[in-house]
C-alpha cells in the first residue's frame, strides 16, 4: 500500500490501500473530485481534496523567514503549495534545506517525487534535496524515497540496486514500514 498527500491531492495505491476519499474526510476535508489513473503501470486512486478551514496566507510567515526563523520558512513553503504555487513553495524550502532545516529538505525530496507538481528546475536540485534530506533524517519516508531513485535511476540517480538496498535498510531503520517491506523481500 502506497499513500501519498500532495498539496490537496491525495492518492492511493495498490488494491489494499485505504480508500483515500475516507481518509480526506475523517481529516475534515471535503473531496471535490475523484479519479483513477495508471501511473508507471500502477493504477492510483486521485482524490483531490479541499481543507474544511483555510490554509493561512503565506505572507503570514513571510517576515518571520526572512528574518532566518527556518521553521517560519518551512510554514511559508506548506501554505504557498497549499495555494497552488508549487515553484514558490520549492523555492522557499529549498533556501531553508540549504540552510539545514531537515524538515523543509524532506518536504521538497518529496514534491519533487510527486508528478503532478509543476516544479522548475526539478531535476537539477532533486538528488542533492533528496540526499540531504535521507542524511539528515527528515523523515522515515526520505530515505525511501532516495532508494527508490536509485533503484529506478530516477531523478538523477544512477541505477544502482546495491545503494538503493542500503537506503532501504537505512529508511527501515527509520522506521518506514514499506522500506521494511522492500529489506524483506515482499
């Protein structure tokens, strides 16, 4: 089972996965359309969502960032994507992981996964986002992630199952259920 929540859209994979129009609404959102897709020969279940309240307006942590609060930076980031401006967004965490802040690297590694983001630059920065945030152990899902583009040579990583096996391991140990998964053979 694969989840994912991009922005407001959340999808589903794999047969056993729970149904993410269910999920959208015990988290208090309502789900304004919904659709299935094959993606990399996958089907996806696509719900897109809308927050029963408002995200803030990004302006709101604006002067907190600029002034080098990176948490600030990282909540400018989530509401910028969370009013459709992915490139705003990207930029702004990608200065924060610049800057070390793990949250905001993991963050970017993962809307720079997510296809239906219209991020520039994507590729140039993806692999180094990705690898800093794995290092840094933003979140379990980092290393994940990384392991995935270097089993896929995705995203500028060379294939390469042996470091994609390790990255496993790593994310496993992070406690990523599904990179444990991967590390037992299923």
């Amino acid at each position: 089972m694969v989840l994912f929540a991009f922005g407001l859209l959340l999808a589903a994979c794999s047969t056993s996965a729970p149904d993410p129009a269910q999920i959208a609404r015990d988290n208090g959102m309502e789900v304004v359309d919904r659709r299935t897709v094959v993606q990399d020969g996958q089907v996806v279940e696509v719900v897109q969502v809308t927050a029963s309240t408002p995200p803030p307006d990004p302006a709101t942590f604006a002067a907190a960032c600029a002034a080098g609060d990176l948490d600030a930076c990282h909540s400018q980031g989530e509401a910028l994507l969370y009013a459709d401006s992915a490139a705003q967004a990207a930029a702004v965490w990608l200065a924060a992981c610049d800057r070390g802040h793990a949250v905001s690297c993991g963050d970017l590694a993962y809307q720079y996964d997510n296809p239906y983001q219209q991020i520039p630059d994507r590729e140039a920065h993806a692999l180094a986002v990705g690898t800093k945030a794995c290092e840094l152990h933003a979140q379990p899902i980092s290393c994940y992630l990384l392991a995935n583009w270097y089993e896929e040579g995705r995203h500028g990583a060379p294939k390469d199952p042996a470091k994609a096996a390790a990255l496993y391991r790593q994310a496993c140990a992070d406690g990523h259920h599904w990179a444990c998964e991967k590390v037992a053979g299923r």
